[in-house]
C-alpha cells in the first residue's frame, strides 16, 4: 500500500531566486461515444473529475501517445477509475505536490486547484490500494549485510568486530546496501563466513590455545593507507586525552586476560623518512584512559644530520639510516583484562606548542613541502596490537558471562547444560523459537567435538554452527500454510519483530521485543507503540539510522571519495575537514532524531555543530577548539540540510559548483519528483571556457535542463561562495 504525506506543502528558497524543476503531465478527456438510444431517452454526460478538468486545461498539448513527452501519455490514462491507471497517476501526484508541473512560463493552475486535484487523486487511489490491499512482497532470502551482521554479532555475543577486515564489500542498489535483490551470496562469501565465525567465537569464549596475531590500525577508520591528509598538530577528539596531538583510536576486544604488545610505527616521507625527529617527541600509549606506557623517539645527535649521505642529502638516506628505522623500537607489553577497551596511541604536545587551536598552516599537507620534508612534524601512521601473551581464561570475562547460563558440576550434566545454552542462543540468532531439528542439529556439533576436547571445545562447535546458519545470516519469510499465492495476510509477531529491529537498529531483536513477538502481543496496537518508542530512545536507534540510512539516503558516505581541486580552488582542504563534514551531519541527524524534531526541520533548522575548523571554513567566528559544541547558525544558507558541506561536496564538481547535479540530488532524494531522462540526441558540454567558467547551451535538445539551480549555485564545491555569481 502506498503511504504519503497528505497536505504538505514546502517551499524551499535559497537567495533571491526560488527552486523550480520544469516537468509536465498532460491528459486528454476521453472522447464522448455516439451512439444511438431509443427514441425518447434521455443522455446524461459523465461526470468532469478535477483530474480531468485539469489536464485537459493544462496538458493536454504534450503528454499524449502522439509526442510522448517524458514518456508519459494520459491521453489512455483513466481520469474517472485512476485505479486504473494509478502508476501513471502517481506521477501526477509527485508534480503537482511539488508545484513542478505545467513548466514555467505555461500558464498554470493557482495554488487551490494544485491542493484540489492532487488531494481528490491521493484520496481515489488509496481508496482503491485500500480495496485490494498489495503490500508488495520481500525477497524470500534477504541476506545480512555487513554492518547488520556486525551489529548481530555484537547483540549476540558481545563482541565488537571490524566487519570490513571479515567480509568484503556488500552490493548496493538504488544507492543502499539493504536491498535484499542485490545482497547476493558467492562460494567465496561463504568461505569468508566460515573463518569469520570460527575467530568471532574463539573471542567470545576466550580460546586460551589462541596463536599471537597482529591487527593494524590507521589514522583514518575504514582507510589501510597510512599517509594521509589528516593533520595531527592539534587534539582530535574527545576521546583524546588533553594535551595531546594526534595520534589513532582503536576499538579492540582483548579475547583473554593476557600480555599484549602495542606498537607504534611513523609517518615517513616520500623517500621513506621518519618525519621529525630533530626534536624530541613523546608518545603515550592508554587502554581506557589508563597510560600503559610511554615512549620517546628523536631529539638526540643520531637524528642531527650525522649520518645522512656526503651532501647531507636526507633524501638519499642509505637502507639501514636510523632516519628510516628510528620506530622500529617503539612498543610497549603490557597486561590487559578481557573485554572491549578503547586503545589510543598518540604525541604529547610539547611546552613550547600553542594551546590548543586550528591556526592556518603555512604549508598544506597535501603539498610536496610536506610530502617530501623530514623535518616537518611527527604522526603517527598506524597502531599495532598483538596477542595473546600468556593467556588466562577466567569464567568471568565478559563473553563466557554472555553465553555461559550454566556450569556443569559433572560429566553427567554437561550435555543438558549445552543443550540449555546452545537452544537459548539459537533462538536469539535465528529471532524466532528453535525447532527440536535446530537444537539437535547444535547439540550434534557439540557431542563431535566434545568427544575430542572438552565441554568448551563442544560449546564453540556449536556457537561455530549458530554463525554460519541460514537462519542466521539470513532473514527468511515464508507465507503461511493455506495461503493462497498473491492474497494479503498480517504478518506474524516474530517477522514483524525482525522487521523492525533491522530497521532502527541494524540488528536482531532484543530479548524484551522477541518475548512480545513469541508471545503474540506485539501485533495489539498499545504494545507495538510502546516497543517502536522504547527502541527509537535505545542509542543503537540513532546510530544505525545516522550512519546507516541517513547516509545511504543523504549519499554522505562519498565524502570519503571526493578529492578536491588542491591546487587552485581548496589548497586549505585536509583530512581533518573531511572528517569535520562528516562529523557535523551525524551530529546534526543524531539531534534531530534525539530530540524528536519535526521533518521539517531538516531542512530549516539554524542549528548545527562545529568545531573551529569547520567554523571557519563556513565564515562563523567564536568558535576554537578541535571539539564540536552547538552553534546557531545566523546565515540561511547554512540552514537545514542543503547548506550542509557534506552534502553540497558530494553535489559538485572537484573545482566548481553544479547546478544542475544538485537540483537533480534535490529533486530525487528530498522531494522524490525525478527529472525525466534526457532525450538520446542531446550533445555533451564542452568543459569549460578560457575563463574557467562552465559552458552552458541552450540548444532546444537540451531545454529540459534549462532550468536555473541558482538557490544552490553559490556553493563552489564545498565551500559556500562570498559573492553572487553564476
């Protein structure tokens, strides 16, 4: 069934010149049948709908079978039963709430007969949706993606992992990665998920067997590379301790009581130096805030000069020069508690540093200065954590507490303790109750490799099995027995839990919602409010609708893609700023979900959060400091979500502004009005004149382009233009 918002009506402006798409739909009154009636009766003439009257005043001249404008011909739409012809009519309603339709410049209808014939069509075609209910139907396999099994995993097990160090990248389409069509499964996908559960187990349960193995982490999430944009003369968070500059954050879950060893290795030049090791620097090492070790590299006479080539050339620095290797000492054992802990790795600021601030650098990080300078100075390019040393499994670590819901006292209870906690799990993991073929097939990975080791090598076996269970990596619905193929049902309590928990959350439901569902309650009315608003005030709520659907939505995730023009346009532009976009856009939704605005808010809103950095990239003073706090905005074009650098980076050119790309974004993401496909015999544009400035034609071919963006045109790429220009 078709669900919209009635009677809304928003009207977007940006400087003096207002938004406008120019699309049209057209429909010719069906002609009036002669023919002939018995003589003396009395012909009455059918009724003029709104839908009618409308087009047949307004559109009629283009959208017809005969010029075919946009592909729409409503000349054999049904204006009478638009049931009949609701995709087409659907598309009608689109343009007219949007004001899109007839073109500027056509005569159109005032503002009440826009409001009364897209109200009469809504009202007609949900009547009709209502009569014969279709409410689609899913895919009958809808795998996991990666960010959901990460989050299942977390629930389940309570053990946070990397997704994209397990699994490769899922298939997107129509720009998300939920949709169950593209979410295909390879032979080599199951391979990933085989090893990927045997090593999430291992560190669930604690695997005192576990052999000592490195993971590395960068500067930048998600990014392998170590040389990056990303400056670090400043703190970079919050999470930082104060006093310090630079430096990586690491979540990291320690699968045992044990020794790890945490190494640091440093940023280097094009030719492989270490940069700034003229001077002393200070690296703290901290797992949840606690210092476990401290190290110093540079500052001495080795790093002078002394052993660089004949004409002192650092750049033609022999093999084995302390220039290259000076950090390959650089690393700390130390013990550490199983569990989840925050690892950080970073440079203390020296005396001689200014406070804390974002002053403009002389020389961009990007440049070939900086690239190809040793004595610029000293980052951090990856942090190494290694383990387990002298491992320790105690019954109390956080994943044995999880799984663990009994302890046999004997032989003889051990198969009745496994069985308790391996159907218990399953029915978390496949969010529904087990069937006695479930259990059993668990309890028989259990009995095999209990016969081998002991009760805990059984216990994994059959964690091992839950993990790599159809039931578990997908999410399967299956019509009810006695249903006839294409007839409507309600959906079962359990499904319609898994629905909702992947959709706020990401993952599977909790044991409260599960409960309800098993039960049969989540389907009354009081119990479905309560849940929906217990689960969108739970944090994962927030977290998995900003990072997950608000991102795919909004496309912000391609920030990370763009590269913009460093030279000529944006020679300030870094990693930091990169970061600093994404940052305030996540806080932003978080608020707006947080505080239970309305819609429209995200797009009028004066409120956003900045740090100096971004502060100054939009022109807002008051603002220092590496943190982001609140900030009302007093510019309106930095209201909402279209004046968001986020988005406007990822609606533009790397060296200018784009109009046209943007009011398509807009037309498509925010008011679901898409433009029609331009005609086939429309010549591309030249790039740009001598001036730099963008060619424009306005050959009649390309027409449907014409229309003016100027409410977005003074954005040039991300930074927000001074001036007006086009």
């Amino acid at each position: 069934m078709l669900i919209r918002q009635k009677n809304v009506s928003v009207m977007m402006t940006c400087g003096s010149i207002a938004l406008v798409a120019t699309i049209s739909a057209t429909l010719s009154a069906n002609q009036a049948r002669t023919s002939a009636t018995p003589q003396g009766a009395m012909t009455t003439a059918p009724a003029v709908t709104p839908a009618r009257q409308l087009v047949s005043t307004y559109c009629v001249s283009c959208h017809n079978e005969r010029v075919k404008t946009a592909n729409l011909m409503l000349d054999k739409a049904d204006a009478d039963q638009v049931s009949n012809s609701a995709v087409e009519w659907e598309k009608v309603v689109v343009k007219l709430r949007s004001r899109v339709m007839p073109p500027p410049g056509n005569r159109r209808p005032d503002n009440e007969t826009y409001e009364k014939v897209a109200t009469w069509l809504e009202t007609e075609l949900d009547r009709a949706a209502a009569a014969h209910v279709n409410p689609g139907r899913p895919a009958g396999l809808h795998r996991l993606n990666r960010a959901e099994y990460a989050n299942a995993v977390r629930d389940l097990l309570g053990v946070e992992i990397e997704p994209s160090m397990m699994l490769p990248p899922d298939e997107q389409a129509y720009g998300f990665d939920t949709n169950a069509d593209a979410l295909s499964i390879q032979p080599a996908l199951l391979d990933r998920y085989l090893s990927a559960a045997a090593k999430i187990t291992r560190l669930a349960l604690g695997d005192p067997t576990l052999p000592p193995g490195f993971e590395r982490y960068t500067a930048l999430k998600n990014n392998s590379n170590e040389s990056t944009w990303l400056s670090q003369n400043e703190r970079l968070g919050e999470e930082f301790p104060l006093g310090s500059r630079g430096g990586i954050l690491a979540r990291y879950y320690f699968p045992v009581d044990a020794e790890y060893v945490f190494k640091v290795r440093m940023d280097r030049t094009d030719t492989g130096l270490i940069r700034g090791l003229s001077a002393r620097n200070d690296i703290e090492i901290r797992v949840d805030g606690a210092r476990v070790g401290q190290l110093t590299i540079g500052g001495t006479p080795e790093f002078t000069g002394a052993n660089t080539n004949p004409i002192e050339n650092p750049d033609y620095a022999g093999p084995r020069n302390s220039l290259m290797t000076a950090d390959s000492g650089l690393e700390v054992r130390a013990s550490v508690k199983a569990g989840m802990r925050q690892v950080i790795a970073t440079l203390v600021k020296s005396d001689d540093l200014e406070t804390e601030g974002l002053g403009l650098n002389s020389t961009p990080i990007w440049s070939r200065e900086h690239t190809t300078k040793p004595d610029n100075p000293a980052m951090i390019s990856s942090l190494l954590i290694g383990g387990p040393y002298g491992a320790r499994v105690l019954q109390t670590s956080p994943g044995r507490q999880r799984i663990y819901l009994c302890q046999p006292a004997s032989s003889r209870e051990e198969t009745a303790c496994a069985t308790k906690i391996l159907s218990t799990l399953a029915g978390r993991a496949y969010r529904r109750t087990p069937t006695s073929d479930d259990i059993q097939t668990l309890v028989g990975f259990y009995q095999a490799a209990r016969a081998e080791r002991d009760f805990d090598a059984g216990i994994r076996a059959g964690v091992e099995r839950v993990l790599v269970s159809p039931d578990f990596l997908f999410r399967i619905e299956a019509d009810p027995a006695g249903v006839a193929p294409g007839t409507a049902y309600d959906l079962p309590d359990v499904e319609l839990a898994s629905r909702l928990s992947f959709f706020l959350w990401s993952s599977i439901p909790d044991d409260e919602l599960l409960d309800a569902a098993i039960h049969g309650k989540l389907r009354e009315p009081a119990v479905l409010e309560r849940e929906v608003r217990r689960m969108l005030s739970d944090k994962r709520a927030r977290t998995s609708l900003v990072q997950n659907f608000f991102a795919e939505w909004l496309q912000t995730r391609n920030v990370w893609l763009i590269t913009p023009d460093l030279n000529q346009k944006f020679p300030w532009f870094d990693d930091n700023l990169r970061v600093a976009f994404v940052k305030e856009m996540e806080l932003f939704l978080d608020a707006q979900l947080k505080e239970d605005r309305s819609i429209v808010d995200l797009l009028t809103s004066d409120q956003t959060f900045l740090n100096e950095q971004l502060a100054r990239h939009y022109g807002v003073s008051g603002v220092y400091g590496t943190h982001f706090r609140p900030v009302t905005l007093t510019d309106e074009h930095r209201f909402g979500l279209l004046g968001k650098a986020a988005l406007l980076s990822v609606t533009s050119y790397s060296t200018r502004t784009a109009p046209t790309i943007r009011g398509k974004y807009l037309l498509e993401n925010i008011l679901a009005a898409p433009p029609p496909a331009p005609p086939p015999n429309v010549p591309a544009l030249e790039e740009s004149n001598k001036d730099g400035r963008a060619r424009r034609s306005m050959r009649p071919a390309c027409c449907w382009t014409a229309p003016k963006w100027t409410a977005l045109r003074r954005c040039d790429g991300p930074l927000w233009r001074r001036k007006n220009s086009s």
